[in-house]
C-alpha cells in the first residue's frame, strides 16, 4: 500500500515552502496530486485558490470536463477568461505611476466614468494631456518593449492599458475587442489587425501567450498565478449519460504532452503553481493513466519512495482523507 498525506498537510506545506517563498518570488512548481476519495480533491480544488487569495494570487482553475486539455490554446482561452484583464492592466498602470512620482488617486473605481488618466491627473493637480503622455510612454517602454513577453501579447496589453487610460467609448471598444481576442470568444485575427496584432492564438502559439500571461500577472503586482488542473475525465471511458468531454487513445496522449510541455517549459513561467488534480485511476488505468505515456511518466512518477512516509515536495503525492496523518482542517 502506497502512503498518503492528509490534504491539509500537503497544502500547508505547498503554502510554506513554495506559495509564501519560492512562487513569490519567480519559481514555478508543477505537482501531482492523485486524491484517494472525492472529499481530497475537494478540499484541494477550494483549499489552493483560497491560499492564494489570501496571499496576493490571480487564481484559476480548469476542469477538463468543459476544458479540452489535449488542446494548449483552449487551456489559455479559459485561463485568460478567468483572469480580470481591466483590474491587471490598472494594476501596472499604478505600479507605473508611482514609480513615476505622481499620486495614485485615493478613491478609484471601476463603475467611475471619468478616464483614468483624467483622475490620475486631477489627483496630482497637473493637466491631463502632460500625464497621459508620460504615462503612454512609461507604458511603452515597461510593456510594449519587454522581451519576457510575446510580440502580441505585448502589443495588445499595450493597447489595453492606454485604452484604460483614455477611457470613453473608443476605450471600452478596444478592451472588449482585445479581451474577446484574448478569451476566445472572437477568434478572428482580421478583428485584431487594426491594433497591429497579426498571430493567431492556436495550439502552435498558446503557451507562449500563457507564460507570457503568467509575466504580465506579476508586473501588475500580484505575487504570481495558481492553477488547479482537474484532469480526472481525461480517464473516463466512454459513457452516453456523461456530459462531459471524452477523450479519445490520441486526446489523452495529447493531453499528457502539454503536461509534459508545462514539466519542461516551467523555467520560462515566472510566480506559476500548477497542481494538476486527479484521481486514483491515473496510476491505476494502464491504458489511460500516467503508465500510458512513457514521457510524463518518468519525469513525476517517485520510484524510490517511503513505504510509510511521504515527500510532500515530491512532484507526485497521494492525498488521503482518513490516513491517520496530521489533520486536514
């Protein structure tokens, strides 16, 4: 029998040793987690959003019931959906201005209808058109020129923050055109093109998007992104009644090479934890779980492990509610 950690130890530990140091200031840590019973994976899936919440994280999570996760442009699609865009980008701006020494604005609201850079420059009692030009251009130069992020990603978040600086019906035009790009809900590029954005956002470009999304996330001041990754359908077999995706023998394969691209790729990820939840059937099913591709198997199985003891830094750990471990509460 293989040993298992209560939930609430493994997530104090993933809050000590990576949330509160290693994640915040740069690392990134995918892990594991295979829940022996239905209330781990609960407690897992709302115990990591709520730590990072508390501790200054944009929170995601992806189930691939809804999520095609063999697909890395859908995987972006639904992380950039979950992500506050307008909140982010007045994020930088601020970081920007007070860096640039002028006053933030003591009460400042998203429902406010007055543009930003007009209370920007009221608060510091100076004529709008000097702010705005001196924050376009600090924009420009921390934003549209920063080589961590992807030549569009970086144009279109350049676009979106002046357009929250000018505000008005061109303004919100802009960020619900670019958020709908970002999102996937107008996949067109020719709706782009006007903010000089020419790449399509498709399986072959999507993970440059996201790391660069992960980049942008702490520019704005936030600690990083937690993701929760419930890959647990990607073992169902095929059943009418199930409403969620199934996956084909090439779908599952495929979704365990993006994990395996996330495994190798996490040194390009800046502030990223991922804790990729599932079930037992994933060591268990020979035919759809991890013993199915040789390639992600290797790189998280533990094959040397303590019977009775468990590494919970390891990069696969076994969770379980009732295994007279430290309590989960």
């Amino acid at each position: 029998m293989n040993a298992t950690i209560q939930p609430g130890a493994w997530l104090r530990f993933m809050e000590v040793e990576y949330l509160k140091t290693y994640i915040r200031s740069g690392g990134s840590s995918i892990k594991f987690v295979v829940a022996q019973e239905e209330q781990a994976a609960r407690f897992v899936s709302g115990g990591l959003p709520e730590s990072g919440e508390r501790l200054g994280y944009i929170n995601l999570k992806i189930d691939a019931a809804g999520t095609k996760i063999h697909l890395m442009d859908e995987i972006f699609f639904r992380a950039a959906g979950q992500t506050p865009w307008r909140t982010v980008c007045r994020q930088v701006i601020r970081t920007l201005t007070v860096q640039a020494g002028y006053k933030w604005p003591d009460i400042l609201t998203d429902e406010d209808e007055t543009p930003l850079g007009e209370q920007i420059a009221f608060a510091n009692g100076i004529e709008s058109p000097m702010v705005l030009m001196e924050l376009k251009r600090l924009i420009y130069k921390s934003v549209r020129k920063d080589p961590k992020l992807a030549k569009d990603f970086r144009i279109a978040m350049t676009h979106l923050c002046f357009a929250e600086l000018s505000g008005g019906p061109d303004g919100a035009q802009t960020v619900q055109t670019l958020t709908d790009w970002l999102t996937g809900v107008n996949r067109s590029i020719s709706a782009v093109k006007p903010y000089e954005v020419y790449r399509k956002i498709n399986r072959a470009s999507a993970r440059y998007f996201f790391e660069s999304m992960t980049h942008f996330v702490r520019l704005a001041g936030y600690a990083g992104v937690i993701l929760v990754l419930d890959i647990a359908q990607v073992m169902a077999p095929r059943d009418p009644g199930d409403p969620g995706i199934y996956y084909t023998k090439a779908a599952v394969l495929d979704a365990y090479e993006v994990l395996r691209e996330f495994i190798d790729g996490a040194h390009r990820l800046s502030g990223f934890f991922m804790a990729v939840l599932s079930g037992g059937a994933f060591l268990e099913d020979h035919a759809r779980g991890l013993s199915a591709y040789d390639a992600l198997r290797f790189r998280v199985f533990d094959d040397v492990r303590d019977r009775r003891l468990v590494n919970p830094m390891g990069a696969l750990v076994r969770l379980s509610a009732d295994n007279g471990g430290p309590d989960a509460n």
